[in-house]
C-alpha cells in the first residue's frame, strides 16, 4: 500500500535534507510524499481591515506556490524510486492547526520535519514551532531529522525504543517503529529505565514479552538501565553505544511527557543529536 509521508517545508535546507531522508529511507516503497508549506497573511494592514489584502499578503502566497514549485523541479532529478510520487499544498494559516488538519482529514502515516542544528530540540522549553508541533500533534507519528545528518547504508546501526512497561501498545502505534527499523535495516534496542531498581513485575514481564512478539519480525534487544531518570538514561544509553536513532511513545498523558516539559536549567536537556521517531498514542 502507497504511504502517504507530510513534509512541512520552510524551504531551508534542513526541511529539504529532511525530504531527501525520507526519499532514501522509502526508497523501496511506493509513496506520496505531500510538500507543505503553510504562510501567514494575516500582516498589514489586512490585520485591520478585513478583505483588503496589501503586498505582503500577495507576496507571502506567491513566495509560497513559487517555493513549492522549485522544490518539485528539483526532485525531478532524483531517482530514488519511480513508484514515488509529489504533491505540493500552499495554505494559509497555523502551522500546528494545518497539519492537525491534514492528519485529521487524510490517511497520513507520518510527518516528516527538518530541524536547524544537530540537535532535536522539542522539549516545550524552546518554545518553537516543531516544539509546539510535538506536543499538539495527534493521531501520527512524527520523525525528526537534525540538519547534517545523511541517510547512508553506514549512518544507521539501531534505534534506541525507550519504555516503563507500564502499558500495553497497539499494533497499529508501533507500525512507523517498525517501518523505520525494516527500511534502515536496523536493530530495535528496547530500552526500560528502573529509577528504583525493583526489577520487573509480573506485569512487567508480561508487557515486555508481548512487546518482543510485536517486533518478532524484526532483530530486537532487551536493555534495562537502574537509578537513574528517564532523560539522563536515555542520554547516557546512546551515547555509550553511538546508536544512531531514538523512538519515543508520547502518551495523551503521562509516559515520557516529562521529557518534553522539563526546563532548561535541568542537568542534561533533551536535545538528542540523532533522528527521533516521535510515537503518538492513537484513538
């Protein structure tokens, strides 16, 4: 089945490295990848005066069709699949709002986004627009990609899957995990951090057991990681092993939400320097 991929772009060079990942990374698979870019007309003296539109109302749409324009001139020298296929949407409005909007209104299977510099830095301490878009999002899974990081047979070794086995997981939740580790062929690195060193319970055990037959089809580890917190565990796991993705589960409530909220001054900031596969709990 064709997957539909949303890429919101600002036409910057970290939202196109983000587009040619995802190319590579669904290089074997038919796709409709959906070029976004949202503008805001809403400037001017269209502010105070409804229905007048000024310049920078008609620039702000042109700049957005013309920029959409070029990018599909420029995909049309890439040969990563022939099955690959690009449609471009110009909309005005809220970035958050829009493609709430899309995800809402069409069967889109991820949302792919570019962040500037070499960290993913969407913990709602930043107050940025794929912060914001992180946390509001519902109903599809999210992939971060930092701006230098290149898609290569070498780049990925595993993805790093931290969990509280407190919970059980729908399938269909774990299906853009899944697709990630298969189409990278890489490892999944089941992660369980025990703050309090109590071991698993029974449930626990139960959870991770169903956990490992959901990624039956795919090569998987057990890790399990004691005093220490979420943040700081995760930190230190990827970097004592140079694994090259994260995925996290985000709960409506609870779960690893406190990733997203803490602050600045915490001891390690959540600032992963690898692709983040960002899961969201599904109604």
């Amino acid at each position: 089945m064709e997957k539909q991929i949303l890429v919101p772009t600002n036409f910057s060079k970290h939202a196109w490295n983000a587009l040619v990942f995802g190319l590579k990374l669904y290089k074997s698979i038919p796709c409709n990848f959906i070029l976004l870019n949202v503008y805001d007309e809403g400037r001017g003296i269209s502010d105070r005066i409804p229905g007048i539109k000024n310049e920078e109302d008609v620039d702000a749409k042109e700049t957005s069709k013309n920029g959409l324009e070029r990018m599909l001139q420029g995909l049309s020298f890439r040969k990563e699949n022939q099955n690959h296929k690009f449609e471009t949407l110009s909309l005005e409005g809220d970035l958050e709002d829009v493609v709430q909007e899309i995800v809402n209104t069409r069967s889109i299977d991820l949302v792919l986004l570019g962040v500037e510099g070499a960290n993913v830095n969407i913990h709602s301490s930043y107050k940025s627009k794929l912060s914001k878009l992180a946390d509001s999002l519902q109903n599809c899974a999210m992939l971060f990609i930092p701006e230098d990081f290149e898609l290569t047979e070498q780049s990925v070794n595993e993805i790093v899957f931290p969990t509280t086995l407190r919970f059980p997981f729908q399938e269909k939740e774990l299906v853009p995990l899944k697709d990630l580790a298969s189409n990278s062929a890489s490892p999944i690195r089941i992660l369980y951090i025990d703050s309090g060193s109590k071991g698993l319970s029974e449930e626990q055990q139960n959870l991770q057991q169903d956990l490992k037959e959901l990624f039956s089809a795919i090569k998987n580890t057990f890790h399990r990681l004691t005093k220490t917190t979420a943040s700081t565990g995760i930190h230190l796991f990827i970097e004592s092993r140079q694994s090259t993705m994260l995925a996290l589960y985000k709960r409506k409530k609870g779960f690893f939400s406190k990733l997203f909220l803490q602050s600045k001054s915490d001891d390690i900031e959540f600032d992963p320097a690898v692709p983040v596969l960002l899961l969201k709990e599904l109604d």
